[in-house]
C-alpha cells in the first residue's frame, strides 16, 4: 500500500479519458458522449440485492410494496443527480469532498463506515453470484461462493479495455434483461398484471404487515446504495471537461439526463421483478412446470433460486432459468466492477491512500465471502433471499451518512457558487434525507431481530 499524492484525482487511470465535442454540436452527439457514467452507477440499482428484495416483496406482499421502489427510484435519481453535481463543479469526488471540507477527525469513521457498506453490497453479489453458477452448473450453493473468489480475473480483464467498452456491455446487459420483462408484462396475456390495482397500491402507501418495514428497508438500501454516492461523482470526471461556466452548465445538464433515463430504466426493471413475482409466487402453495414437475412454495421456499420461473413463461423453463442465471450473474460481477471502482474511491478519496485494484477486489471479497460461507457450511438449509435482505439493511443504516454529506456541500454556495442546488433538489433532497434516516431508526429493532433470525437459523418467512 502507498499513499497517494495529495492532489490525486479520483479513478487516475480513467480519470479524463473520454472525449466530448464542442458546445455546437448537436443534442444528440453530446448526449452520447456524456451518457454512460450513470448507466454504470445504475448498474448498482440491478444487482442482486434488489433482486431478492424485489422478489421477496413481491411473493409476500404482492404490490403492497411498489410505492416504496417506486419512491426509492425518486429519491435514488435526486442523490445520483446531486452526486454528478457535486464531482462536475467541484472537480472532487464525495469522498475527497469528506476530506477536503470536514475536520480530520472525521476520515477514519467515515472511512470504515463506507468500507462495511461495500463488504455488504459485495456480500448480495457473493449470494446472487452463487445461486447464478448453482442454476447454471449444478454447482452446491456453498462451494458457488467458494468460487467468487475468482472474478478478480474478470475485474482486471474488463478495466483493461476502457470506460467506453464497460459502458456499452453493461447497457446490452441491462436491455436484455428489461426486453424479457417488458415482453411478459405488456405482451404475454399469461402474466398480463392488474394495472388499476397496481396504481392503487402507489397511491396508497403503508405498512399493512409489520414484516413489510424490514424488506421496505432492504429495498431502500438496494436502491439508494451509499458508495453509488461517492461512485458517481468519481464517474463524471471520466470526460474531458474544461473548467468554465458553459462547459460546466452543460455537463450538469446532459448528466442529469443521463440519469433520469438510466435510473428511470432501472426503476422498471426492479418494478418488473416485484411484479412478476407477485403474479407468479403470491398466494401460490406450488407451480406446475411445462414438462409437469411442480415446484412447491412453503416457508422454506428461497425466492431468489425460484426467481427463474418468473421467466418460465415467456421462455420456457430451461431457457428461462438460463436467462435469469445469466442475469443474475451479469448483474452480480458488473456489480462487483462498480463496488471496486468505488472501493478504490473512498480509499483513495479519504486516506490519500492507493493499492492495486486486484489486491483491492480480493480484500473486499474475501471479507463479504466469510458471512456467506460460514452460513452456507453450517447453515445447510439456509436461504440465500436472507442474507440479500440482509445487507441492503446494512446499506440503508449507513446510507444517511453518505446522504447528509452530499446534501450539504451541493447546498452551500461556498463550494458549489452559483451550481448549488435550487429550491427543488434543496427541499427532495433533505425530504428524502429525513424520511429515509426517520425509516431506518424505526425499523431498526426489527431489523437487528431478523438479522439475528438469519444467523441462528429462527427464519419463518
């Protein structure tokens, strides 16, 4: 490990390397070329920790919990889009900003805070990873985890070819998956959901199980994740930008595009899981497959190994369970480029300190590996849906921390001058702040207590 230097820039290695055209040119030309920073950021709004909250919502509660993915989706593209602010006028990304404008005092907490949110969300994609490979190649659940381990190889092939390339294969990813689910929503009669009770359930919010908070808190944690925060402000600084006012104008307003449409995607895709999933697993005892095997549900049913036969429809179940595999691992190992990425960030970011990237992702995956694996061994009987849930709980308890910050240094003209947030993004966003902090400190009781159920095995969802 070796310190950074003091005027280090956030991702040196991609840190400006992607052209942008003069301000003549055409709307579309610019969008293209700053588009992709928060396709990449919405990467994290897929992984699998929003699969098995989406799935795990949507099986046991059917649409009762739209309006909380629909109102973290909101509250995601307002963080996202102050985030990109912030790194565009300030040159700095959340982490420096942490640095730079608070007391010293402060790195190490911040620091350590931000470390066990990432070992969280790196913990979904050890889960969904594993259950992916175990769908795919019949591998045992416990060993699939073993074998994440590996994707470092994956990590160093990939940054070896580019911002652009990482972009453009995670958006053909991401379109496959949303084709399929448009395809069964709006296409397929079979799978066709009630729309009208649909709106119902956004138009009237609440919490008609007192199961429903923990998962609620799960999905706010899968969906307004704290190291995108600091990840996203990094990302925008990946364009070639010149430091004036009309270049920084229009930076702001072609990544604020960029992520209305690319979070606004992601919202669909997760809208899509839990929906399906109600049609498909809600109130069901069992599903009789095309080939006459049925697949019964109980309260040992796993939502996210079931999760295929949310596809089962359109495809047909083993071209099903392959696509939602495939998927599934997509999501995971991209998700796992983007916690590095940001892993790199707040190290570099708060301690000035700077280690090889490889070294990097295997740290990170070694320490979400070991709750994973010691449940996996001695917990045979374990759901992997648990332990997703899980830590997109852990994400949320930590995300105020990484809210407030970002909240204060884009409303302070100190920092942002004549770029610091408008009445709209003041009032959402610390709207958004509040609510979210109020949630997390209400539901804690019962998130420690199911956190507890997961380790000593006392689940009966």
């Amino acid at each position: 490990m070796q310190p950074a230097a003091a005027s280090t820039t956030s991702l040196e290695g991609l840190n400006s390397t992607v052209a942008i055209p003069p301000a003549s040119a055409g709307f579309w030309r610019q969008l293209r070329a700053f588009a992709g920073p928060a396709f990449l950021v919405s990467v994290g709004y897929m992984d699998p920790g929003n699969w098995g909250t989406d799935l795990k919502a949507g099986a046991l509660f059917k649409y009762d919990l739209l309006w909380v993915v629909a109102g973290a989706s909101f509250m995601a593209i307002i963080m996202q889009v102050l985030s990109a602010r912030l790194g565009i006028v300030t040159g700095k990304d959340l982490a420096q900003a942490c640095r730079d404008f608070y007391p010293a005092w402060t790195r190490w907490p911040n620091w350590i805070t931000c470390e066990i949110a990432i070992a969280a969300c790196d913990l979904a994609e050890v889960v969904g990873s594993a259950v992916a490979i175990n769908l795919l190649f019949g591998i045992p659940f416990h060993w699939a985890v073993l074998i994440t381990a590996f994707d470092v190889l994956l990590l160093l092939a990939l940054q070896g070819m580019g911002m652009r390339f990482i972009e453009a294969l995670i958006l053909v990813l991401v379109g496959t998956i949303a084709a399929c689910y448009f395809i069964e929503i709006f296409v397929l009669p079979t799978t066709r959901p009630d729309f009208a009770e649909m709106g119902n359930a956004l138009i009237r919010p609440g919490f008609r199980d007192p199961r429903m908070i923990v998962v609620a808190i799960g999905i706010i944690g899968a969906t307004v994740m704290p190291h995108n925060l600091y990840l996203h402000s990094a990302l925008v600084q990946s364009r070639q930008l010149q430091k004036n006012g009309e270049n920084r104008d229009r930076a702001i307003r072609f990544n604020t595009i960029d992520t209305v449409i690319a979070l606004s995607i992601a919202f669909l895709v997760n809208a899509a899981i839990l929906v399906l999933a109600a049609i498909v697993f809600f109130n069901q005892d069992k599903v009789t497959l095309p080939t006459g095997r049925e697949v019964v549900f109980n309260d040992k049913t796993d939502w996210i190994t079931d999760g295929y036969l949310t596809l089962a429809v359109l495809l047909g179940t083993s071209a099903g369970s392959i696509l939602f595999a495939v998927a599934l691992l997509a999501s995971g190992q991209s998700s796992t480029i983007t916690g590095t990425l940001a892993g790199q960030i707040v190290m570099e970011g708060f301690m000035h300190w700077r280690i090889k990237p490889w070294l990097r992702r295997l740290v990170t995956r070694l320490v979400a590996i070991l709750p994973a694996v010691l449940v996996a061994w001695f917990r045979p009987d374990s759901k992997p849906t648990d332990l997703l849930v899980l830590s997109q709980v852990v994400l949320a308890m930590q995300l105020p921390l990484a809210m407030f910050p970002l909240l204060h240094f884009t409303s302070c003209r100190k920092w942002m001058g004549e770029h610091k947030s408008g009445w709209f993004l003041l009032i959402v966003g610390w709207t958004s702040c509040i609510l979210i902090t109020a949630l997390d400190i209400y539901g804690l009781p019962d998130a420690l207590e199911e956190a507890w159920d997961v380790i000593t095995g006392a689940t009966d969802d």
